[in-house]
C-alpha cells in the first residue's frame, strides 16, 4: 500500500479538499497507472452531493481517467509500462453472468464494482477514483487509448463518449435517421459528435440559446431553444430517435410528443423522478428507454471509431484546485463541453 494524493469530500455537505488515500500494490493481473488526465462529469456532482444515496464517505470521485502504465503484474498480457490508458465507470464485476459474458458488464447481476463510491469485490474496501494520482485497476477492465487521440481530450470519452456512443449502437441509429440531443453538456456534445460521424440527422434541443452556434459546428444541423415552449409545437412528432441527457428534473412527456410513431427517446441524465403521461407513450407506439455507460468492448470501440474519425471531447483544462468551482459553472450549465483536472497540479509540478 502506498499514500497517494487526491482530492475527497468527507460528507455530502463537504467541498473536495486535499486528502490521501492507499493504492493496493499491483496484483498478478493488475495495471498500475499514472493519472494524468481525469474529466468531470455531473455523475461526480450527484454522488458527491450523495443525491442518489447511499454515499461512500471520504469520496473521491473520478471515472474519466487517462495516465500512462507504470508497473503490471507478473500475469497482465495486454499492458506493458510507458502504455497510454483509460479506465471509465467500472473496474470490477462477476465476469459469470450473462452480462459479463457478453460484454456488457454495466448491467452485471451482482453489480458492477463502480470506479469510486463503491467497495471492491472479496475485501469490501472503498474504491476511489481519478480525483488522484494513481490508480491500480485489473487489466479487463483497462482500455487502450489509441494513438493519435490526445489524452486529454480522450478523458472524457471513457464516460460520456461511450454512454453516447451505448444506445446509438444498441438502438440502431443509422445515417439519415432524425436524432435529437437534449441537453448540450458533457454526454450532449459527445451524442451530437458521434451521432453525426454515423450520419444521422442531428438537431440539439437546449435551454441555453449561446449554445446555437456550437451546436452547428459540433455537428448538428439544426438548434432549437425549448426555453418558449414552441418547439414542442414546430418539432413534433419528427424524430427517429431522442437522446436526453439532462441532469434536472425536466417535462419527459413533452419531448416524448416530438418522436415519430415507434420512435425511441433514451434517458441518460439521471434527475430526481418525474411524472410520465402513458398518453404520450401509447398515441404514437412510442418507446421510452434508458442505458447506462457502455461495456468494455463497446469503449474500446468507441474510442477506436473516435482515433479514426478524429472525435475527441471539446474541453476546459483546469487545475485540481479549481474543482468546486467547475461543479458550480456545470450546475449552472456553463461547460464548454466537459472540465478535465490536469493531474500534474496535485503532483504540484
Ligand atoms: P452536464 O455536462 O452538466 O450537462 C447537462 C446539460 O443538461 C446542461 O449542459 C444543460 O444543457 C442541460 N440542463 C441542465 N439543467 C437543466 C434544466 N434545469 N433544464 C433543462 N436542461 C438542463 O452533465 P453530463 O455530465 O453531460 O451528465 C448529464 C446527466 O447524465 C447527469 O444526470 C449524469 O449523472 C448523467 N449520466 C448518465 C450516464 C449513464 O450511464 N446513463 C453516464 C454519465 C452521466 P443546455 O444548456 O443545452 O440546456
Ligand atoms: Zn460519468
Ligand atoms: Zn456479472
């Protein structure tokens, strides 16, 4: 074990403040990594401020992680020392049940062991997560960042790229398909980037109508600002497929309204719960889904389709110090498009 500097919050009222915590040191199988990028995601804000319960305290959030391997176990094949990697939402599962075995270990029966906020399988010890400067995690559940991807702009891919990246592959999205992206934050931008490298028909619903211009150059052919309510009436019923990734509670119905008939809307965000009108559903033999993160095959994926099409995350480099306020500038939707901590501020280099 070794003492390792982080950032944590000692309980859900706490800002995030310097503090150490132990890495395990490489087992047979492990990946020792240098952190040197992690990305903020408003899941951070949600369990920091333990609004899903159940909070694991000192928490050290963190699951958009890239560092650089330095040290394997005696058994790790796929890794070797100096090897850029990312490690996403998990690092842990059973590898036994149907899920695990099919590559989609986000959704195993016991439970994914999340990267942070949970306890690691057999010792019950607290995982901890990229706010730091090291992590030691299994080499399954490690990815490749390919060449030609900058680590920095890649950190983000390993949650928001790929929980985008997840239903658009699972729901067969197809290039000419109309796509809506509600919400255009950290998930949002990365759904718009990647729905319109497939070829999709990309519109961006927003409540911030400064964000008209990116949305065009991030893709998307048309913008509308729901702040009026008229886009509920010029939009609806157009859409294949709805992509929501709003982190508060918001009207699901009225976005149900713009599907086609047999259209899907997946939910991302994880607000509080909300009303859901079975009208809204039933007129138009519409589907209402939702997906979590992606499995490690489908990341690998992913980061592989963004190194070839030249994706990566548009993002602001902060300073670990600057952490508490970045969740401010995110609560209040200010994010161009996702915050990533360069971790040589907590090496103090
Ligand atoms: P983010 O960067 O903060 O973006 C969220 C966006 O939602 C904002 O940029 C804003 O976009 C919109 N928004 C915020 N408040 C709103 C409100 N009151 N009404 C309408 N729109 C509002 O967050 P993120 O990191 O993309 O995460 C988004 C959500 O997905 C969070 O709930 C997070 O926990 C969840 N998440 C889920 C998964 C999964 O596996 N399903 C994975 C990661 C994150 P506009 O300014 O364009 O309106
Ligand atoms: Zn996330
Ligand atoms: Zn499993």
């Amino acid at each position: 074990m070794t003492l390792i500097p982080a950032y944590a919050a000692s309980d859900a009222g706490s800002p995030l403040v310097p503090f150490a915590i132990e890495r395990r040191a490489p087992g047979p199988r492990d990946v020792q990594i240098e952190i040197l990028y992690c990305g903020v995601c408003h899941t951070d804000i949600h369990q920091v401020r333990d609004e899903w319960g159940k909070g694991i305290f000192p928490m050290v959030p963190g699951h958009e992680i890239v560092g650089r391997v330095s040290a394997t176990g005696g058994e790790v094949v796929n890794y070797e020392p100096g090897d850029m990697v990312g490690v996403g939402c998990f690092v842990d599962s059973c590898r036994q049940c149907p899920q695990c075995r099919s590559g989609q270990e986000q959704y195993c029966d016991e439970g994914m062991t999340a990267t942070y906020n949970a306890r690691e399988r057999g010792s019950g010890t607290p995982t901890h997560g990229g706010y730091s400067t090291r992590i030691v995690v299994d080499e399954e559940y490690v990815l490749r960042i390919p060449e030609g991807l900058p680590p920095d702009r890649a950190a983000p891919l390993l949650c928001a790229g790929v929980t985008a990246w997840s239903p658009l592959r699972h729901f067969g999205v197809v290039a000419g398909d109309r796509v809506a992206v509600v919400g255009l934050g950290g998930l949002g931008h990365m759904a718009v980037k990647l729905a319109a490298a497939i070829g999709a028909d990309v519109t961006v619903l927003s409540t911030s109508e400064s964000k008209r211009d990116d949305a065009v150059a991030l893709g998307a052919q048309d913008f509308a600002a729901t702040g009026s309510g008229r886009v509920f009436k010029t939009h609806r019923g157009q859409f294949d497929f709805i992509i929501d990734t709003v982190s508060a509670q918001h009207d699901y119905n009225a976005y149900l309204g713009l599907l086609k008939v047999d259209g899907t809307m997946v939910l991302l965000g994880m607000p509080e719960p909300a009303a859901l009108s079975a009208s809204a559903l039933v007129s138009r033999r519409r589907r209402l889904a939702g997906s979590l993160i992606g499995g490690i095959a489908e990341t690998q994926e992913m980061l592989d389709f963004c190194a070839a099409h030249g994706i990566a995350a548009d993002i602001e480099l902060i300073g670990i110090d600057a952490i508490n306020s970045a969740y401010e500038r995110m609560l209040a939707g200010d994010v161009r498009y996702r915050f990533v901590i360069d971790m040589a501020s907590l090496r103090g280099a």
